[in-house]
C-alpha cells in the first residue's frame, strides 16, 4: 500500500504552505485508489485525483463538503454521516456499518466508532491490504474498542490538532472535541504500535518552529519506543 497525505491542516482558517488543504488521505494498491474525506478545499478537484472511491469518516465541513457538488465514484460513509450529508448529490452511495469489514477496490475498511462529535459523529478506519494496516482517525476524543482497531497494525494516523493540551468538552454524557498527540502516544505504545504519524494539524502545530516541534514529538515518541512525525501535504509512505 502506498498513501499520500493530499492535504494536513485542521478546521481552522491558519494554513501555512506545508500544511493548505483541509486533511485527505489518498490509499493506493495496484491500480485501486481510494480517498479517505473530502472536505471543501477539494471541491472542483476530486476529478483530478480520479479515485474509484472516497470514503468519509463523518460530515464535518473539512472532511465532507466537497462532496455538495457530487462525486465521480461511489461514496461510503456511516449512516450518521450520510445523514449530515442528505442533500448532496451523490449517486452512488454506499452505508458502512461498524465493526463490518468491507472490500473497497481490494482494500479492506473496517469502520471504528469515536468520540469526536455529538452533531457529526465519527468513525476512524481500519484500513489492510497483503498483511499490511494502519488505522485512521484524523479527529478523535477516544476510540471504541481502541484494542481491536489497533491491534496488529503497521501504524496508526491520528488528530494532530493539540499537541498536550487537550481539547475536550462535555455535553451531557457524551465528550467531544480533540485529545492529544501525547495521549495518542500513549495508545500506540500500550498497543505495540511502533509507526505513528499525526495529520489534522492544528494551530499549534502550523504556528510553531516545526523542526523543534517535531523533534519534541520524536523525543516523546522515544521515551515510548516509538517513531513519529507530523504529516505535511504531499507526503507519501509505503507499507510493505
């Protein structure tokens, strides 16, 4: 599997040149392509990356709203998200159950629930291929079943949003909002995860010297027995 991070910043007005477009994923396997979220930086641009399917983890604007003029290829998405996504026209859609594991042009998803949001819940994504995976959970409070989503995984793509200051709220029972790359760390190296890389940069992130930034993340990231870096736009990885 090779993946391209098409864009890394956050739901924020800041954008800075590494980090421009709203956070994507582009999965690619053979000749399969597959764009994980579609926000509105991407709007008029989907054709160009000619994917046979985009998946959604949930229907906030910067994951979403692209898709309000349509899309050239299937769409999957949760039946929460598709809800939030009721007026766009969008021919070929496909509901996506969690815990249920489903081939995506020879790539299997398996959809995680998280706390994220109460308006727009969330899942984040099992994604393996060839006895490869990574998880990916670009806006994330916590993960259900965190054990069975990152069991067994190459790496794991989280909420780089806030670095060690979460930022986390309450609405009655439910929490929501964004926990940290620090306690993501700490997931990672409960779960034997040893490959991490945060996207969704948030304003800490874009705002910051990102050389000593990053080396505060690798520095954390050793103390776990982890290597981890921050994604920038354009950045390709392969797993094999």
């Amino acid at each position: 599997m090779k993946l391209t991070f098409l864009g890394t910043r956050a739901n924020t007005k800041m954008a800075t040149r590494r980090h421009r477009r709203h956070s994507a994923l582009l999965v690619r396997r053979g000749r399969a392509r597959v764009m994980i979220d579609c926000g509105a930086d991407w709007l008029g641009r989907i054709e160009r990356l000619n994917p046979h399917a985009i998946v959604i983890t949930h229907a906030h604007p910067d994951h979403a709203a692209a898709l309000k003029a349509g899309a050239p290829c299937p769409v999957y998405a949760t039946e929460e998200s598709w809800r939030g996504m009721a007026g766009y026209p969008i021919a070929e859609r496909r509901v996506v159950a969690p815990r249920e594991a489903i081939d995506i042009a020879g790539l299997v998803f398996e959809a995680f629930a998280l706390d994220h949001s109460v308006r727009a819940p969330a899942v984040g994504y099992r994604v393996s291929a060839g006895g490869h995976g990574f998880f990916y959970a670009p806006d994330v409070v916590a993960i259900r079943d965190r054990g069975a989503a990152l069991a067994d995984i190459d790496l794991y793509i989280g909420d780089g949003s806030t670095v060690t200051r979460p930022i986390v709220r309450r609405h009655g029972s439910a929490v929501f909002g964004h926990i940290t790359v620090r306690a993501q760390l700490d997931w990672c190296g409960e779960a034997g995860v040893r490959r991490v890389v945060f996207t969704h940069c948030g304003k800490e992130v874009m705002a910051a010297d990102e050389r000593r930034l990053g080396a505060t993340l690798r520095a954390m990231a050793r103390e776990r027995g982890l290597a981890a870096r921050f994604a920038y736009d354009g950045l390709e990885l392969a797993l094999s």
